[in-house]
C-alpha cells in the first residue's frame, strides 16, 4: 500500500473516476471527504494524523493541522491558489507540495 490519500475537493473525480481508479490502482487508499464542503481546520483536524497525502480544493490546511499531521507527505491542489494552505507550515515539515 502507497498510503492513505484523502480526496478533500468535493470536484476532484466528479466527472471522470479515472485519476481515482489510477490512485487506487497503484495501491493508495482513497479517503474522500464526507461532506458536501470544503474541509474545515475542526474537520481536517479529526482526520488528518492518519494521512499519508491530500488533494485538497479549498480545504483549511492551516499550521495547526499541518503540524497535527503524522503522516502527511505530500499536499496536492486541485484548483487555483494556495491561499488555504500553511506553505510555511509545511515546508518546515517536509511536506511537499
């Protein structure tokens, strides 16, 4: 298994299943958001230490969820922007993105 990814973007995957089929297909477990809005930091904050990778929309990716992450390697965005994302945070983590 490549690790648990979460699908934070309520878009990502809503008119093809192809990148989530590839996902899935090389071994990553795809966790998808359970709610019909961007991830808040009190939601993110629930999940997010068992996580290996994230595609997030407009997700809180803020510092104190970053640090709170004990498995995040990598931050992918799905959209325009990182104004949502702690890049400082982070990198200070070695999380790329």
């Amino acid at each position: 298994m490549l690790g648990k990814i979460l699908i934070g973007s309520i878009s990502f995957g809503k008119f093809t299943t192809k990148r989530v089929e590839l996902l899935k297909s090389n071994g990553c477990v795809i966790i998808n958001n359970p709610y019909s809005h961007a991830l808040k930091e009190k939601e993110l904050l629930q999940i997010i230490s068992d996580i290996d990778g994230i595609i997030t929309g407009m997700d809180q990716l803020s510092e104190r969820v970053i640090a709170s992450s004990k498995k995040l390697k990598i931050i992918s965005k799905h959209g325009v922007g990182i104004d949502n994302i702690n890049i400082n945070a982070a990198i200070k983590k070695g999380i790329d993105y």
